[in-house]
C-alpha cells in the first residue's frame, strides 16, 4: 500500500486537480467493475468509491451524482446496474446528513432505475431504495 501511495505522489502534484480531471472516466470504471461477474473486480470497485466517498464526501458528490444519473441512460445494462450498486454504497458510505443533503439528486435516479427495462436493474435498484429508506426512512418515500 505505501509503495502505492508514495508512487501516486511521485506522478501527481496535486491530487484534487487531478481526481477532478479523471473522475468521470474513473467512475465509469468503478461502475462496470461494481456489475462484473469477477469478484476481484468487484471489491476493488467497491473499496475504491468508499474510499472516494469516505475521503472526499462533500467535496466530490456534487461531481459523482450528475455522472451517475447519466449513466443511467446507458445501453450497457451493467452500467446501469453498476450505477444502483454504486448509489447504494455511497448511501451506506455517507452520513445521513449527506443522503439527505442529496436526496432530491438521488430519488430521480432510483425511480427511473426502479423502472428500467432490465430485470437485473430492476433488481439492483431496489437494493438501493432500501439503503436510501433505511437511511431517510419515511422521506424516502415522499
């Protein structure tokens, strides 16, 4: 892990600037990595954005959201199961102050997937919806 680390600081001299300029790029990844049928995959795609939003939270959700409910337009139906995978842990990877801070972003998101064509989709937004009212409770219903 430190070789890891003292690597990224050799290449990147400053870490939020960079972030900002892949982070689009690398959520799509971490979304089609969250749906793979590869368990590997999978864990890293789910320990990297818990720590994207364990670290950053505030700083990086208004940038994540907005990209996650377009790639819920996507053809690819792992890219959209990968976005309810990834609301879903950053609903159980913040606090409820944050999930209510953005619930008007995330309940479009979840309605339009509880809808979607894609029984997988379908699925996985419904895992979502759960998280969200065991954060929110009743609200998440309104």
């Amino acid at each position: 892990y430190q070789r890891r680390v003292r690597v990224w600081k050799i290449v990147v001299t400053n870490t939020p600037k960079t972030l900002k300029e892949i982070l689009p790029v690398l959520i799509e990844l971490i979304l089609s990595c969250l749906a793979s049928d590869v368990y590997d995959k999978r864990a890293v795609a789910n320990r990297t954005l818990e720590d994207l939003v364990k670290k950053l939270g505030d700083r990086i959700l208004p940038e994540v959201i907005p990209i996650l409910e377009s790639s819920l337009q996507s053809p690819d139906v792992t890219q959209r199961q990968g976005v309810c995978l990834g609301l879903s842990k950053i609903i159980s990877d913040t606090s409820k102050d944050q999930v209510e801070d953005y619930s008007d972003k995330l309940l479009p998101a979840i309605r339009s997937a509880l809808t979607d064509c894609s029984p997988e989709v379908r699925n996985a937004a419904a895992g979502t919806f759960a998280k969200l009212h065991d954060s929110l409770g009743t609200k998440a219903l309104d």
